[in-house]
C-alpha cells in the first residue's frame, strides 16, 4: 500500500536467455575530458594539490576515475579541438605557446598536452580516444599526429616524440574525425557535402600510417539540428567504407522541459534517437551494397543545465576558469540513469560511449582547488553501470504503469535493463522509478535463471529530487541497501521507492555473493 492507502502499482518484466541483445563493449563506459574550463587544470592536474604527483595530476581525483573503472577517456575536445593545434601542446614547457582559445573564450597554457594526456590515462588504467581537428586543420596535420603517437621510431615525427622523452609510442587505437561539424558554433563549421569529403581523404591517409586504427565520423551535433539525418547520410555517403562508428551527441536539460515528468521521460528521445541513426547507417549500408556495418559512438552524452555556472569574477581570456560547472540534484541523476539503461538497451549498436564529461564540467567528479574532491550524484549510477554492467545486455520487455508526456504520449514510470554474466554466474537489473509520488513493486518471470538467488537491492533516492552533494555535503545523495527483495518459486519481486535508482543482483547458488 501507498501512503494515501491505495494498492500499489506493480510492473513485470521477463528475463530470458532469448531477449539477449549483444554483449557490451566495455568502452560503452567511456568518458571525455576537453580543454574546457577546470576539466584539466584544476581538475585532472593542479601541481601544488596535496595529493599531486610528481607530474602534477591529482591521485585524489586518479582515484574516483580508476574507482569508475572507465575504459577509454575522448579528448581533447569537443569544441576546443576545432582550432587546436597539436604541435603546441608537445615539447619543452618552456617553449610552449599560450593561444586566445576560440571555443570557450579563455587562455589555453599548452602546459598539458598529448604526451601529458596519455602519460595520465596509464596512471588512471585507460585508453585514449583522440580528436584530430578537422575544423582550422588538415589531412597532413591529422597524420602527423598519428605517425607522432603511433609510430615506433625512425622518421621526422616519431622521432620528435623520442627526443620529447616518450620512447614507446602511445599506441592509440581510436581516432575522432573532427568534432560536431554541422554546428555554426564550430571553429571550421562545413557543410555535409564539404566534411564528409575531407572525413574520407583523412580517413585514408591516417590509416595508410596506421592500418590498425579505427575511426569515428561526426554525425550531427544533435537530434534537433535541422542537419540531422541527412547530415549522417550526406557524410556517410562519402566515408562509409572508411570508418567503422558515426558519433551521437545529446543533452537535455531540467530547464528546456515543460516539467519535471517532461524531463524524467527524455531517455525515451535517446532510445528513438539511437534508432534513427542505425537506421540511416543501415540505408546507406544497403545503398552501397557493403558488407560491413557501421557502428554507433555516443561520444557525448549527459544531463547539462547549458547555464555558465562561472564564477562571477570570470574574464575573457581567463586561464582555466570555472565553466559549465553543473551541480546535479537526485533528479538529474535519476534522468542519467534512464539514459545509461537506453544505451544499454542499444549495445548491438552502441559500441562505445562517452560520458561528458568526467571532471569538474558537468562532471561525476568534482573539485575544489587546493581542497577534497567528491562524487555527484550522476556519478552512482554510472559506477554501478561500469562496475555491474560487464557482460550481456538483456531486454526485458517492461511492462509498467505509465504517465502522459506532451512530448512522448505514454511514458513508463518503470525502466529497465539487465546485465548477465554467464562466466561469473550473475545478473543485474538495473531500474529507475520516475514515480514522483509513490513507491511501485516489480515482479520477474526468471524462471530461465533457475538457481539463481537474490544477492542485493541498491536504491538511491532522497526526500528531496533536489537534493545534491556539495563541498559542504558531500554525502547528501547516496546509494543505500534496502531490504525486501526475494526470489521464490522463478519470480524475483522488489519494491522501487518513489523517484529512484536501483540495481538488484542476482547470483548462481555458489557464486558471487554481496560482502
């Protein structure tokens, strides 16, 4: 019974071997770090920080990306990647230059740079997905940077990267072909006809440098360009036989939605979104006769306020200034948890996302400077993801009690997704209740898993949907066990609070069990 003393609402859900939708790419957990405001310098690195190291990148916030287990890390950019010159940002300190950065109205130091960067991602056991610039740059830039990351030794540009002190190359795997190229806010901003072409002719020359490289095509900066659709036809046209991903971006925002209900069903557009782009690779596939299949990156994916959140004292041309500093609240977190079970739901296609971004801008992490660094609300749901999700996405074919939404009709208050992994005899069932009001009780037909019992159920949730972790409060929003979960007789039931995020285990008998 609920508080007001009526039934409780109940949703179902199967879990069958049969409903497998592929296994995951564990880079489906990636992130992004961007030359943007306090994402590096402040963020990742701050020399004088108690907790530096000898390079200067902080262990305290090393620690929350390695506790995240994030596989691969984009950078370094996003907007900034559209004028940045790589050569600046490699060798001596010393004679480095500073440059007016275009993107985001501030200084850029060069004092981090593509050695600087890998050297960090080792430190934090990840792999690096790097952004050439197609929007102030070139074919010939664009290879340089490959033979000069990749590249063991003996020519112009691998060897510079020995004299710069890097012996063995970086051995980067996955490449960006430019960054959000049909947005007029980009630096170089070209038409479907005009990126497409250059994608394709960089897209050759990088791989005659490197064969084993694979490469990410821009798609449209988002769903609601009037680009979208044929911008990914147009460019795939061009490139298709010489990249194997097409990039998605999108964020939603509590402020752009009619209300609250509005934005708690926004995973619903992902879901659609992720769709639409298969669907257009998929034509351009049968158009031309191929038979490889482009895959999905969703290379940019968060919640975002889109308000400054800079500190007021903020100059133009400012070294490292508070930007974009979002403080997220338990509903934020409960419409990042929505998104995360989207793409899950879409691991068949969705190879490899990123989360944006990974510190200090609307970030999981934050930090203070000289001080703590803590976790945010968004950052539970995708540690239980990335730690818990390794394996086999299930559908689970939800049935739920539903809402009206002005934009997507009958919205479900229950979603869901599951993880099973056969080798380590576990399941996960990842959930968000969008029911503001009232608790709503689950019930699982998981009759296909005989043998398996209830390890824990993990709830985030909070009096308050506004709720969230500060400085002050560090600890404000976090996830807690609940009691009450069961499996009997091939039914697994639970109970998911009123406006929360959950993940129940399961175990083989004489498996895993919760410690």
């Amino acid at each position: 019974m609920n508080a007001k003393g009526d039934a409780m609402k109940k949703a179902t859900f199967t879990l069958s071997r049969e409903r497998k939708i592929a296994e995951i790419d564990p880079r489906m957990y990636g992130s992004f770090i961007e030359h943007l405001g306090r994402a590096v310098y402040g963020g990742i690195f701050e020399p004088g920080h108690p907790t530096a190291d000898d390079e200067g990148f902080r262990r305290d916030v090393l620690a929350l990306v390695k506790e995240l287990d994030v596989p691969i890390v984009r950078y370094p950019g996003g907007n900034f990647v559209s004028g940045y010159n790589w050569e600046d940002g490699v060798g001596p300190l010393e004679k480095r230059p500073r440059r007016l950065e275009l993107a985001w109205m501030t200084t850029e130091t060069n004092r981090i740079g593509t050695n600087e960067f890998c050297s960090w991602a080792k430190k934090a056991n990840t792999e690096v997905m790097m952004a050439v610039n197609l929007g102030t740059r070139d074919i010939d830039a664009a290879r340089n940077l490959v033979e000069y990351c990749n590249h063991p030794g003996g020519t112009h540009w691998s060897d510079l990267r020995i004299a710069h002190g890097v012996r063995e190359p970086h051995a980067i795997k996955t490449w960006c072909l430019g960054n959000e190229m049909d947005g007029e806010w980009q630096i170089g901003h070209r038409t479907a006809d005009e990126y497409g072409r250059l994608a394709c002719e960089t897209a050759k020359v990088m791989k005659w440098v490197d064969p084993g490289i694979e490469l990410v095509a821009c798609g449209s900066s988002g769903r609601g360009m009037p680009t979208f659709g044929a911008w990914e036809a147009t460019v795939l046209d061009h490139c298709y036989e010489h990249v194997g991903y097409i990039s998605l971006h999108t964020y939603y925002a509590r402020r752009r939605c009619k209300n609250d209900m509005n934005y708690l069903a926004k995973p619903l557009d992902m879901d659609s979104f992720i769709s639409a782009v298969a669907a257009t690779c998929d034509y351009i596939k049968a158009k031309k006769s191929s038979r490889k299949t482009v895959q999905l990156s969703f290379d940019e994916w968060n919640v975002w306020s889109f308000v400054s959140n800079n500190d007021p004292a903020t100059k133009r041309w400012d070294i490292a200034p508070k930007q974009a500093e979002d403080v997220y609240s338990l509903i934020d977190a409960l419409v990042f948890g929505g998104m995360m079970i989207a793409l899950l739901r879409h691991a068949d296609r969705v190879r490899m996302a990123c989360l944006a971004q990974l510190v200090n801008v609307i970030a999981p992490i934050v930090t203070a400077n000289g001080g703590p660094a803590w976790r945010q609300t968004i950052f539970y749901p995708f540690l239980h993801a990335s730690r818990f999700g390794r394996g086999a996405a299930m559908n689970l074919d939800v049935k739920s009690p539903a809402y009206d939404d002005a934009d997507f009709g009958s919205a479900p208050y229950v979603d869901a997704v599951a993880v099973v992994d056969e080798a380590k005899g576990t399941v996960t069932v990842f959930a968000v209740n969008r029911n503001l009001e009232d608790a709503i009780s689950v019930e699982a037909d998981i009759r296909d898993f005989e043998g398996y019992a209830f390890t824990e159920h993990v709830v985030m949730d909070h009096p308050d949907i506004n709720a969230a972790n500060t400085l002050a409060h560090p600890n404000s929003v976090v996830p807690h066990s609940k009691r009450g979960a069961k499996v009997k007789a091939g039914t697994l039931t639970a109970v998911l609070p009123k406006a929360s995020w959950n993940m129940i285990r399961l175990a083989r008998h004489g498996r895993e069990r919760h410690k």
